[in-house]
C-alpha cells in the first residue's frame, strides 16, 4: 500500500502539528496550544453548526494536544456525536477519543453505551469491531453490565465474521478482568472452549487468550480444552514452515499460537489419558529437537520466534515436574543458551535455570554450569543479566557448593551495582546461614558481609548472627575472638560495632585470658569507637559496659568512670542519660550476687524461621521467591513458641532476667521481681539447634520437630519437654499396623484445663496413613500423667509426618504447641535375611537411576561401629553380616508394609572413618521410599 | 496479557501511548518518565529485557524509536519482541518504510493499526495480511466518504 494521501485526511491537523514542532521552547509550545484550544472551544460552542469533517478535526486535535501530555477537559461530547455518526472515518476518530480519553462521566456513558448498542446490532462487521474495542479499552463497570451478557453471543453465533469473532473474544476477556461477576460463562462454555477447533487460526489466536484467563479461574470447567490444545499444538508443530501461510513467521509456524497452547497447558496438570499425554511428550520433544536443527534463517525474528516456544514449552515441562528425561533435556538446552551470543537468550536461560534449580529431577543437572553462571556473574556488562547469575547462584545453593557459592557472592559484592546490594547481603546471609556446617564459617561470612557492605546489612542480617551465637555455645569464643579482631581496623562499620559491643558483652569472658585480649584491652577498643555512632549503637554499648562490670570486675572503676563524666551521665539523650545513671547506679549498689543474676547471659532466643528469609521474601514479593522456599513457607503452622519477630535490642538484653523481656520494660528490669534463672531454663528445652532446620525435609520453625529425628531408630522415648508438660512415647509395629502410646504428664501442681490432643495428617498424608484415636480427658490435675492411644494404619507408602496439636489451660494462658509425631515409614519395615549372592542380585535389579537414592555427609555422631549396629537394628531392617565385600561397610535388607503393596528396600552404608564421613545408598522397588529413606536416614549417623 | 505500550524518541518524546489496564493520569505520567530515564540509559549491547516494579519490560530500538512494552510475569519476553516487531512491520507496510514523522503526523492512523493487532493487551491477529486489509477496507470508505479539500477549503478561507 502506497503512502498516499494518509496525512492529506485532515491538512488542519498536520498544520497544526508542524507548528508544535516548530515552537523553539516549552513556553512557546503551551502558548500555541492554548491558542487552538481557545479556538477549538470557540467552534464548538458557536452559533454555526459544525460539519461532521471539522468536528472529527477538532476532536484529533485535542487528542493530540492530550498525548503531549495537557488536560482536557472538553470536547466529549463532540466525540460522542461523532461515534453515533454513519461515516466510518468519524466513528473511528469519535471512538479513539472516547478509548484514549475515558471518563467516567457517567451521562457521557450512558449515551456512548446508546451508540454502541446501535454498532452492535448493526451487523457491519467493521462498525461492530469497532464498538467491540471500545468496550475492551474503556472496560468500565458500566460497560460490563450493559454489554456481558451480549458478547458471549456475538462471539459463538454461527454467521458471526471471523474478525468480529476475534474482537468480541478480547472484548470479553478485558470485561472478565474487570468484572468477572458480570460475565456467566454458563451454557456457552463448551462452544467457547471448541473454539480451540476453529479452521480460522486468527480466530484460535484471539480466542485462546480469553480460554486460558477463563481456565485459570475455572480449571474444572473449562479441563475439556487441554487435549483440544494438545491436538492443535500436535498440529502445528509437525507442519511444515510453509503450511500455515500468512500464520507463519520467519519460518516458525505461528509462534504467537504455540506459545499461547503451551501456556494454556500450564493451567493444568500433565493429562491423565495416556494418549493426549503421549502426543503432548512427543510435541515437547519435538520442540526441543527443533532447538538443535540448523537454523532456516539467520534473521534475529527467526530464532527469537523459535526459542519463544523452546522457552514456553521448558517452562510447561517445569510446571509439570514429572519428565526426567525432558527436564534433563530442558537443561541442557539451557546450558547451551547460557553461553550464546545473544545477551537477551544469556538473560532468559539464567531465569529459566532458576526454576529448574527447584526441581529435584534437575537440581543436579543445573549445578553443572555452576562455572558458567559465577563467570556471568563476573563479566556480564549488564546489570540485569547478573542479578539472573545470583539468582540461580542462590537457587542452585546446597550443602555441596555453599561455600563456593557464598564466597563468590561476597568478591562480587565489593564491586556489585547499588541497585542490587541489599538483596545479596540479604541471600549471602541465608544461605551463610542454612548451609553452614561449621559455624566459625558462618560468622566469618556474615562478618565480612558486614565489612564489605555494612551500610546494605539490615537489622534483620545483624540481629540473625547475635541469635545464632547465642544459642550455639561452640561457637561464642570463635566469634569474640574473631569481632575483636574486625574491630580493630581504624575505619569500622558501625554495625560491626553493634555485632561487636553485643558479643564481648555476652562472651568477651571468653577471650580474656590472652593478654592481647584484656578485658581493658576490649572495654578501650569498644570505647574507641563509641564518640563516632549513633545513639541506639551508644546505648547498646553503655549495656554492653555494665555487663563488663560483671564479667570483669576489674573494669569496675575504669567503666564507672566513664558512665559519670558528663557527656554520659547528663547526655541531652534521654535513653542514655537513663541508661547512664541506673548503670552507674547499679553497678555502686548492688551486691556482686545481684549483679550477676540482674546482667546474667542471654538465655537462648526461641527458635523461628530466619527473619531474613522473610525479609527478602517481602522484598522480592510472592513471584520471585524460589520454589523451595515457598514450599518452606507454606508448611508454616500455627506459632508454636510465640513472640514476633523481635531482635536482640538492647533493653531486652539488660534485661535478661525478667521472665518476660519486652521492649517497653523496664530497662534493668529491678522493679519487676526477679525470678531468678527460670527464663532460659524454660526456653532452654524448647530450642532446637538452629541449624538443624537446613536439610531438605526440616519443616519450618512452627511445628516442633525437636524430637522427631531421634525417633527414626528408636520406639520409646520422650518426645518433649518443657517446664509445664512432658510427652513420652512408646510405641509397636506389625506388618502395616502399629499402636502409639502416648504419655502426657504435667509437670506443674497446677491443673490443666481445656486439655485436648488432635492428631492430624496434613495434605496427601491423608490417603496414606490412617490414624485413629480417642479424645482425652479435658483435666489434667497437677503432677498426674494421662494416657492416649493411637492405632496407626500405614495404607501406602509416606513422607510427611502425622501432626499433634495440643492445647490446655495453665493458669489464665492457653498453651498450643504442635509436634510431629515420629510415624515414619521405616515403622513399617520386615527385616529380610539373604545371602550375599541374593543380596547383589536384587541390588542389580533396582538399578534405574530414580529407584536409587544416595547421600554422602558427616558423621554427626559417634562412629563406633556398636552404635551404629544398634542403629540400623532398630531402622527395621536385618543386618546382613558376610554380604558386602569390605568388612567396614553395613548392608541391610527388608520390605515395607503397606496396605496397598510391598516395598522391597536394601541398604548400604559405607563409613570413612578417616575423613568422618559417609556414603549412604538406598535402593527400593518404590523411588519415593528410596528418596524419604534416605533423607531419614542420613540425619542419624 | 500486556499492560502498556510506549513509543517515544531517543529525545525522551512520547511518540505513542496504549495502556491496556484503568491508570490515573498522574500515575501514567510518572510510570513514563521512569521508564524512559532507565531505557534510555540503556547501552545498545544490553539484554531487552529488565524487571520493572512487578512488570517485565521488553523493549527494543528501531532507528530513532523505542518500542516498549510492559508485560506481566507468566508472560514471554520473546515472543513480545516479536510483537514489537510484527507492529512495526505493520507500520512500515502501511506507511511504506516507516518513520518517525509519520507516526507523528499521522498518530490515529498508528492507533489503528495498533488496535487491529492487539486488543485489551493480548494478541488479536498476527496475520500480517488481514490486519493491512482491515485498515485498508477502513481508507476505503473514509474516501467515499469525502471528497478530497482543497487547501483552501482546509484553512476555513473558502
């Protein structure tokens, strides 16, 4: 088509805009248009009736001086005469200026909404299209209710246009967005659904949009369309580039379609019928093998099309988390996109390897580019592409690489973007924090994260790593000595000073005896910095100095010196003028033997989930978070041991004594009766090691799993304890039954009331173990002990773990807590004797990739070679002597119960002394109990 | 679906707006004044992409035009550039090599044929060839409609 005569339309027009374009400043410019608006107003309010051609016109003008980004604030109702025009052109302008401009003046609505009716019942085709795109870019509620219940209609009537087909298909998807209430699918459903079907592939392309938000909302009603989408995906991407004519770009047959199909496909999961499954396997497959073909063009159009559809259907093989061999496939592909030329595909493959990273079918795969994504994240010029490389740097973390990883993370950081700083901090933090083995490594990291980036660590970094020190008497001398050596460099950050001035306080004891390390050697070093921070780090630090009074009373004279110079004890800051003086106070009057209880170390801080995690959750918002943290998230129960997400501050750290440390309290806490030592013994059984939450199957921090794990090897026991109850547990099993008796004792002498046990078996665990028991009685009177029995029926093989929720009254308070109940498959084990040339025999057969399941990890208990043949007794399995060649090693056998079937498992379990190690490999005839098995296992030895 | 369209200069003007979501005025000015500082800081060698408030951004330079589009996050990146592309395309059939002066002069023209191609942010056709024919059915009547003026006519001297 030939340029002609385009602009010649409206010569006003384009005079009009010559003349913006010349104005030489914005002054100029706002002068000419205030001119014609003047103008424009002036004809349309004048005596003389304007001609459909001026007031089109008119209308365009306004509707560019609008785009320039100026008001108007008149000229609709001219534009709603020109859509109720005959003349095409002046519908056409009248409803772009209605589209461009919406108001919700609703007098205007109401006529425009006249006007559409009329296009609508008009039957041309182009009038209608019109009216339909009006109603897509208005979308207002008024519009719903007039036109919802007419489009279903125009789209599916048999003599209705294919063009019009396709407007009315968007128009009722922009109208369900906005309204969903006002558009009823009902009875139209299915004729929508087989649009899927139609020869038309415009048609398809318009109408797949409005199925897939459609299917979103109601997967079960709209399920028809998954084998209608498999068969047309089937369809295109076996034909030939050329089949599909003008639906064919750059040699790709209508990408725009197959990516929609695919998304479609991602509403739901895999298809149950073998054969829509089987061609839906076959298409992906095709695809990916098309990723590998020469390419038909070298037009950037070409490939972009192509690996649009790569990516779609990567993303579909991901969603459904189930193909192996696609997955492995997916990643591979990725791989070779994560070196190519094109810095858009680099972008794309790191994003896509970041999901990947989630599953556990490739979790390993993606950890082979491992190089490749650290050198991104080294030399990519652009900042968008590396913040992908720490993202799956982040994603692809495990005990294996942790170190690697962090340590990469922390180099990039002394040179990353701004823009990205604080959410490294925050992920080095994490995973510092979830993989950490030894904990001197732990704090090193978060100590140098301060150090290169302190101004990017949030409270929440610095508050995690007092927590952690804290609650893990191994590694508090490592931790003084190291901040006492951070802060000797001249320039320090001040948060190194708060992590600094909170641990002496708590643990300089520990470093004391070295003389390079004096207690006045601390106190001076602390004190040097303390003219340069800010006040709540000056307050932190005077607490700091009365809990030296304690530790070291030599410092005595030296610290009270200092809190009565002026500066300190008439500070024009309240809190530490206050802090001043009580100190000073305190530490004249009290008696040694006060002073050590009132200054006492911090009891250990109720175990949570990392406020951290929660913190790049809320930074990153709901999409960004990786799949296995959501799934960490959402096993989140009610709170088991209260409180919010309160830091280490510094009023709960003087006072440590009072039962209940709140901000607001009073800051010495003299005033409250001091119960002397009851705080940390009480939390202290509730604690677990903070860092046993790391491995794959921990639950988050609500449900107590404190005794869970000691319960894989053994029956009886007692599952927990704290100051008001205790809970034991003995327990038998046979074949697939099994009988739990569960002992409550109260350990107060005051009664319990409301007392009630609910035992529950969350999500799929559901259909596998059948649990079944009667209430208890509702009063549990001082110092009694109630019984509870639990008949247990495994029914198919499990991996999650029945809950017991438990509630009472203790005095005025309720008291919730819930706990796992150690009911792990294992319970269900028939130990199988056999001879070494069985034994291997079976291992050979079991020999497909998933039915084997593999760990390799530290001892974490004694290796002597009694305790462990103790351990594998009570697993459940037989201990088959003479049957592994190399005397060291362990190998057992036996079959799992279950109601539905048998489960043929053997063991191996190869220790290495020397290096304190182990190899655990399990292989059964079922590879989810291999997998839960393994998990199991490999945290008992 | 895609939530807004823009089209503006490497002089940071405002060629073409299209939002396929209700936005405030106010906050349509402001979401374009971030963009195109961030865009236009871009160097060419730069991946296309970028993540944006919760939006994906695509965008892509063609002479002295960007072409941006803000998708949402199921969304594909790809086959968005090829939308970019697939309009300009249109544009360029339709005005016969496009530029931006006939964007400029002729913006409803490019409303049009943008509105051919997608509706309420999803893709309406990618049929290059009736998307031209149902602008060019629309020249069609527009010039039964009216007779051609003359100049004169046109600057109310007639």
């Amino acid at each position: 088509m030939p340029a002609v005569s385009k602009g010649d339309g409206m010569r006003g027009l384009a005079v009009f805009i010559s003349d913006i374009r010349n104005c030489k400043s914005k002054e100029a410019e706002i002068k000419r248009i205030n001119k014609e608006l003047a103008n424009i107003r002036s004809k349309f309010k004048g005596d003389k009736a304007l001609d459909g051609y001026s007031k089109k016109k008119y209308v365009c003008k306004l509707l560019f001086i609008f785009l320039l980004g100026h008001d108007i604030d008149f000229g609709h109702m001219e534009a709603v005469n020109l859509l109720s025009s005959n003349k095409y052109t002046e519908k056409q302008i009248g409803y772009l200026f209605i589209s461009v401009l919406v108001n919700s003046n609703s007098e205007l609505i109401r006529l425009i909404n006249n006007a559409i009716k009329n296009d609508l019942s008009s039957r041309n085709p182009t009038f209608m299209c019109l009216a339909l795109h009006c109603i897509a870019n208005v979308g207002s509620r008024e519009m719903a209710e007039a036109f919802a219940s007419e489009i279903p209609r125009i789209l599916v009537a048999g003599d209705t246009m294919d063009s019009v087909k396709q407007s009315a298909a968007l128009c009722l998807l922009r109208l369900y967005k906005t309204s969903p209430d006002l558009v009823l699918m009902g009875e139209w459903t299915s004729r929508v659904v087989h649009l899927l079907n139609d020869q038309h592939m415009g048609v398809v392309t318009a109408a797949i949009s409005l199925i897939t938000c459609l299917s979103q909302k109601n997967p079960d009603e709209f399920k028809t369309c998954v084998s209608l989408a498999v068969s047309r995906l089937s369809r295109i991407v076996s034909s030939a580039s050329t089949d599909l004519q003008d639906y064919t770009y750059y040699f790709v047959p209508a990408p725009w379609l197959s990516c929609k199909l695919l998304r479609l496909l991602q509403c739901y999961p895999p298809p149950e019928d073998g054969a829509v499954k089987g061609r839906l396997v076959e298409c992906l497959e095709t695809i990916l093998n098309k990723a590998q073909e020469p390419p038909k063009s070298k037009k950037v159009q070409h490939s972009n099309a192509k690996n649009a559809i790569l990516f779609e259907a990567i993303s579909l093989i991901i969603h459904y988390d189930s193909e192996p061999n696609l997955l492995v496939r997916a990643c591979n592909q990725l791989g070779q996109f994560l070196q190519h030329r094109e810095t858009n595909l680099r972008y794309l493959a790191l994003e896509s390897m970041c999901t990947l990273a989630s599953s556990e079918f490739s979790h390993e795969a993606v950890k082979t580019h491992i190089e490749t994504v650290i050198n991104a994240l080294k030399t990519e010029r652009d900042v968008s592409v590396r913040q992908r490389a720490a993202d799956l740097l982040y994603a692809m973390c495990d005990r294996s690489n942790a170190k690697q990883i962090v340590a990469e993370m922390l180099s990039y950081l002394e040179t990353a973007d701004y823009s990205i700083r604080e959410e490294m901090v925050l992920k080095v933090a994490i995973l510092a924090e979830k993989y950490a083995i030894d904990y001197s490594w732990y704090v090193d990291t978060i100590l140098n994260l301060i150090r290169i980036a302190g101004d990017y660590v949030s409270e929440e970094v610095w508050y995690r790593v007092i927590q952690i020190v804290i609650n893990r008497d191994d590694v508090q001398g490592y931790a003084a000595k190291t901040v006492f050596e951070a802060l000797q460099a001249p320039a320090c950050h001040e948060n190194m000073v708060k992590v600094g001035g909170y641990i002496l306080g708590e643990f300089g004891n520990l470093i004391a005896g070295d003389p390079r390390s004096s207690p006045l050697v601390q106190f001076n070093l602390l004190h040097s910095k303390f003219h340069l921070c800010s006040v709540p780090t000056r307050a932190l630090l005077l607490s700091a100095y009365i809990k030296f009074i304690n530790l070291f009373p030599e410092t005595k004279a030296t610290i009270q010196e200092v809190l009565r110079c002026d500066s300190q004890i008439r500070n024009s800051d309240v809190e530490l003028q206050q802090r001043a003086v009580e100190y000073l106070k305190l530490s004249s009057i009290a008696s040694t033997d006060v002073l050590a209880t009132v200054l006492e170390e911090m009891p250990p801080f109720p175990e949570r989930e990392s406020s951290i995690l929660a913190k790049l959750k809320k930074k990153k918002g709901p999409g960004a978070v990786s799949v296995t943290e959501l799934e960490d998230s959402k096993r989140e129960g009610g709170e088991l041991n209260g409180g919010g997400d309160r830091g280490p501050d510094t009023a709960a750290m003087a006072a440590s004594n009072t039962s209940t440390p709140s901000p607001s309290a009073d800051l010495l806490g003299i005033r409250s009766a001091a119960p002397v030592g009851a705080a940390p013994s009480s939390a202290g059984s509730l604690l677990v090691d903070v860092f046993s939450e790391a491995g794959p199957t921990a639950p988050s921090a609500a449900v107590n799993d404190d005794g869970f794990l000691r319960f894989v090897c053994k029956n009886n026991g007692v599952l927990f304890e704290n100051q008001l109850l205790q809970i034991g547990i003995k327990s038998e099993y046979r074949q697939n039954l099994g009988r739990m008796y569960l002992f409550y004792g109260n350990k107060t002498s005051v009664q319990f009331a409301s007392f009630t046990t609910t035992v529950s078996c969350p999500g799929e665990l559901q259909s596998q173990l059948n649990v079944q028991t009667k209430p208890v009685e509702p009063l549990v009177e001082g110092g009694a002990q109630i019984q509870q029995v639990l008949n247990i029926e495994c029914l198919s093989d499990f991996s999650e773990a029945p809950l017991l929720n438990i509630k009472f009254r203790y005095g005025g308070a309720l008291q919730n807590l819930t706990l796992k109940l150690p009911v792990t498959i294992n319970k269900f084990f028939q130990p199988t004797e056999m001879s070494s040339h069985d034994f291997f025999q079976r291992w050979k057969q079991l020999s497909q990739p998933q039915q084997e399941a593999q760990k390799i990890f530290k001892a974490n208990h004694s290796m002597d070679t009694e305790v462990l043949k103790a351990k594998l007794l009570g697993l459940g399995t037989a201990l088959l002597d003479n049957v592994d060649p190399n005397p060291e090693n362990y190998v057992c056998a036996g079959v799992i119960q279950t109601k539905s079937q048998q489960v043929g498992c053997l063991l191996r379990l190869e220790p290495n002394a020397q290096a304190q190690m182990y190899r655990l490999t399990l292989r059964c005839s079922k590879d989810s109990v291999s997998r839960r098995l393994c998990e199991l296992l490999a945290q008992q030895f | 679906m895609m939530r807004f369209m823009l089209l503006f200069s490497r002089q940071g003007k405002l060629r073409l707006q299209k939002w396929y979501t209700a936005t405030a005025e106010r906050d349509k000015k402001k979401m374009v004044r971030e963009l195109m500082q961030i865009v236009l800081a871009r160097k060419p060698k730069m991946c296309s992409f970028l993540e944006w408030r919760d939006l994906k951004i695509v965008y892509k330079r063609y002479a002295s035009l960007y072409f941006c589009c803000a998708i949402e996050e199921q969304d594909n990146e790809l086959i968005t550039l090829e939308i970019i592309h697939r309009f300009v395309e249109l544009l360029d059939k339709y005005f016969g090599s496009v530029c931006e002066l006939d964007i400029i002069f002729n913006f409803e023209k490019a409303y049009f044929i943008l509105d051919e191609f997608l509706m309420g942010g999803e893709i309406q056709d990618t049929s290059k060839k009736s998307v031209l024919k149902a602008i060019e059915q629309a020249d069609l009547l527009q010039e039964e409609d009216e007779p051609p003026r003359s100049v004169l006519e046109e600057m109310g001297l007639a």
